[in-house]
C-alpha cells in the first residue's frame, strides 16, 4: 500500500499496489494513479499560499502566463488557459482593476488588444511561488536524503516525460 491512501477519503475505491507480478501498462497505471492523488494533495496543501495573496487560482494561472511567456491577445490567453473568451475578459478584467495587469493596443493588429503583467503582478506572482516552494521545501525537509534524492530522480523522469509528450 502506499501513505496517500491514508489521506483520501476514497481508500478503499481502489486498490493500487505495485509488487508482486504485473504487466508493464499496470505498473504504468499504478505510477500514474498514485502520482495523480499525491499532485491533488500538494495542490490542496499549497493552494493555501496563494489564498493569502488574495488572488484566485484562475486569475495567477492567466497572470503566470503573462510573465512567464510574455504579452497575449485575450483569445490566445484563453486557449493556453483553456477557457473561453468571455471567461478570460472577465478574469482580464479583474486582474486590471487591482493592477496586475495592462492592456494595450496589438502593434501588428490595431484592432486588437494585448495583455500584460504590471511590475505589481510580477511580484505577487513571485511572492505566491516564493510561498509555495517555502511551504513544499518545509514537507521535503522532513523526508529522509535517500527519499528526497529518489524523489528527485523522480522529478528529472517527470520533466521528461512532460517535455516529450509536447
């Protein structure tokens, strides 16, 4: 068995085990379940760190966009953040009015308009991931080295995994 089971209230739904003798695509399954559960967990026990920002998670997902990849049109923000384009105006909109971001005109469109973080949203965005990585960083200390160097080796397959499947 494994610790996340202990903390769901669905432990019993579903048991995933990884010893004794299964197929390849089980094993592939088991690891994706329990990675799955454990990265609902983390986001519950972090999400914390971002309510004090008195930010939503919808508003510094756009606003994540926006620093780390640069000035976007609402349909563009929209379709990386996959949600309509009404939804992101209203999310826009709100992010403007507390001074996270601007809009401007498109150079290349003059009827558009392009969105981009403020100095002010900038630094809530990393104040937020300051937060977070401090809050994760205290749950890792705790772990013993060879699970924390385990876990890291875990993290470089992860990151690889994500960047072939683009």
């Amino acid at each position: 068995m494994f610790y996340l089971r202990s903390l769901t209230k669905y432990a019993n739904v579903r048991k995933v085990t990884t010893t004794g003798r299964t197929s390849p695509a089980r094993d592939v399954d088991a690891v994706a379940d329990r990675l799955h559960s454990a990265a609902i967990h983390l986001l519950r026990r972090l999400r914390v760190e971002d309510e004090a920002l008195g930010i939503s998670a919808p508003r510094l997902s756009a606003l994540s966009v926006l620093v780390f990849a640069g000035p976007k049109r609402i349909g563009e923000l929209a379709h990386l953040e996959q949600v309509e384009p009404p939804t992101m105006t209203r999310l826009v909109d709100g992010l403007e009015r507390d001074g996270y971001v601007t809009r401007a005109s498109d150079p290349d469109d003059a009827r558009a308009v392009r969105v981009d973080a403020t100095a002010r949203g900038r630094e809530a965005l990393i104040e937020g991931r300051r937060r977070r990585v401090e809050a994760f960083s205290a749950l890792l200390a705790a772990l013993p080295p060879r699970e924390l160097a385990q876990l890291a080796r875990g993290v470089t397959a992860l990151e690889h995994a994500l960047a072939a499947g683009r």
